[in-house]
C-alpha cells in the first residue's frame, strides 16, 4: 500500500513533442506529490509538486496532472527539448516520500 | 554556495571492510537524509534526522548506522560491507517538513563492494 507505481520505465520522445510519464498510488493518506529531475551524474532536483486539492499544476513545459479518485497522477512535458532528457522520479507522501521506480527520458533531436 | 557536499565520490571496498560516507550541507536545514539508488528501484530511505540529536529508520537501515554530528554533518556508516550495498548513495537536505519539504540533494557516493 506505499508502493508507487511509475511508467514507463524508458520514454524516447522526437523534440517538440509531448513527454508523459504516469504514476499510481494505493494509499489515499498520501497528501503531496512531488516530481524529481536527475540528470547524470548529479542529485535529483525539485522540478513540480503538487498537493491533492488540485487537478492541475503548470510550470513553464511542465504539467501535473492529478486525478484523486482514480489516485494516478503524471507529469507532461509540453515542447520536449534535448536538455529535458533525464530521468524523472514521482513521489507520494504523508509522513514519509516514498518514491517512483523512475523513467528515463531521452529527447531524440 | 556549496549546497549539499558528499565524500567521496568513488569508493571500492572489499567484502567485510567498514568505511563512512560523509555528508555537509550549508543551508542550515534541520532535516538530513541517506538514501540509496539502484538501477529499476529509484530511491530507497536508508536513515534520516528530523533535526540536530536525532536519528530515525527509514525503509532500508540494515547494515548501516548514522551519526549526526551536528546541524550541518550527518554521516552515514558500513561496519561491514557486502556486495548487496554496491549502490550510489545520496545525502539529502530539507529546510521544511520531513514529509514535504522540497530535498536538496548532493551529487552521490559511487560504492562498489568486491
């Protein structure tokens, strides 16, 4: 029940195009929904949370969408850029963040 | 401004060694975590401190133990290693909540044990 499923495990996306990256949860305790960039090398950064009393959350290219009852939310990348190829990590939280399993994005040129 | 400082970066170990990873962060943050990253499984909580003088499990404690040494260090230790801990670990640093504060991380610990 604090498992959150993540997918796809590996996403190639042609440059313009859009990014989608799914996760689901079981535990409806969870009350924040954070989204994590992590390019080589490097910590994963904050890129977008989102609290559960909303359905939508914009960035700049980056969308959360969040649907309550069916307890999924994703991440959409509008425009996809070369500099967006990362890997993405979702995560849920109540008193602890659990994480997604991460999906490593590549943005083809 | 530094952030979140790891030592060392790489690290090869031999079965049965102990070594400490070291964490700083200058952000002056109450709470510090470890976490571990393996190919397919994303971040696994190894321990974490809420503030100064404490320490609490997380997911995955077995064959680790931390010390936070004061604000700013939390080191996390391996009295000896196995294979199964060949991983990359990550120091992390949050200014908020424990649950939802937004975590800054540093640039990971590449472990190999032989």
């Amino acid at each position: 029940q604090q498992q959150v499923k993540q997918s796809p495990q590996s996403l190639i996306v042609q440059k313009g195009g859009i990014s989608i990256i799914n996760c689901a949860y079981e535990n409806t305790a969870f009350d924040y929904f954070p989204w994590y960039q992590q390019f080589p090398g490097k910590g994963p950064a904050l890129l977008i949370a989102i609290r559960p009393d909303v359905s939508e959350k914009k960035e700049g290219r980056f969308t959360i969408s969040f649907n309550k009852s069916a307890k999924q939310f994703s991440l959409h990348i509008m425009d996809s850029q070369p500099g967006d190829s990362a890997t993405y990590f979702c995560g849920a939280s109540n008193y602890q963040l659990i994480w997604g399993a991460g999906t490593k994005l590549i943005i083809k040129p | 401004n530094a952030g979140v400082t790891q030592t060392p970066k790489f690290q090869v170990l031999k079965t049965g060694q102990s070594m400490t990873l070291q964490c700083a962060q200058d952000m002056n943050h109450n709470s510090m975590y470890w976490y571990r990253q393996d190919p397919g499984m994303g971040l696994r909580l190894i321990y974490y401190s809420a503030s100064e003088g404490t320490t609490d499990k997380g997911e995955v404690p077995n064959g680790y133990n931390v010390s936070r040494l004061n604000k700013r260090e939390f080191s996390l230790r391996l009295e000896s290693a196995a294979p199964s801990q060949t991983s990359v670990y990550f120091c992390a640093s949050s200014g908020g909540r424990v649950d939802t504060g937004e975590l800054f991380f540093g640039e990971g610990s590449r472990l190999t044990v032989l």
